[in-house]
C-alpha cells in the first residue's frame, strides 16, 4: 500500500512538473513570439517610410540641382557687394576717433574697463 501511494504521489509530482513546464514553455514562446512581430511591424514602418520617400523623388528637380552644384558660384559679384556695404576696419576706427570738423584723432587716454 505504501508503494502505491509513493507511486502514485510521484506520477503527480512528475504531471504537475510537465504541466508547469508546458506553461512556461508556452509563455516563453509567446513572448518572443510577440517581440519579433512588434520586431518586424517596426521594420516594416520604416521600410514603407523609405519606399513612400523614394517614390517622392523628383527625379528633374534632383537633377536640375546637381547640374547647378557642378559650376562654381560667382564670389567675385558677391565681394563687391560686401565692399560697398562695409568699411575696413581702419577706416571705421578713424571715424570713430576722429574729432568731428577737425580730421584729428583725438588724445583721450584709454580706460581698461572698456
């Protein structure tokens, strides 16, 4: 009779152990199940983002661009403009020291603080 209950409460024990592993098992799998498809449901967004902009590529306007990129911009216009606009630094210092009517630099001693 003892050997039969032993028996018997060990075939339980090994069940209950096999059903718990089945359990986990099945959760495990489930989750990694999960993962990857979120996994690939974000991979997918970024891969229809992608194709939806290169299917926006306006392919005259891109090309139009480059050809403008391969001659080299005039700087020669765009100094003159920045010289008639400003003046050098010495002649901007003069003006400012100049006492006016005169044409003289004036003698004032300078201050540390400014």
């Amino acid at each position: 009779m003892d050997a039969s209950r032993t028996s018997r409460h060990l075939e339980e024990t090994i069940n209950n152990f096999e059903r718990q592993k089945m359990k986990d098992i099945k959760t495990i799998f489930s989750e990694f199940i999960t993962i990857e498809m979120l996994f690939h449901s974000k991979a997918l967004e970024v891969y229809t983002a992608a194709y939806q902009n290169i299917q926006n590529i306006d392919e005259d306007e891109d090309l139009e661009v480059f050809r403008n990129s391969l001659y080299a911009p005039d700087y020669s216009s765009r100094l003159d403009i920045v010289r008639a606009n400003s003046k050098s630094p010495l002649q901007r210092s003069l003006s400012a020291k100049c006492v006016s009517g005169t044409g003289q630099v004036s003698k004032k001693p300078y201050s540390k603080g400014i």
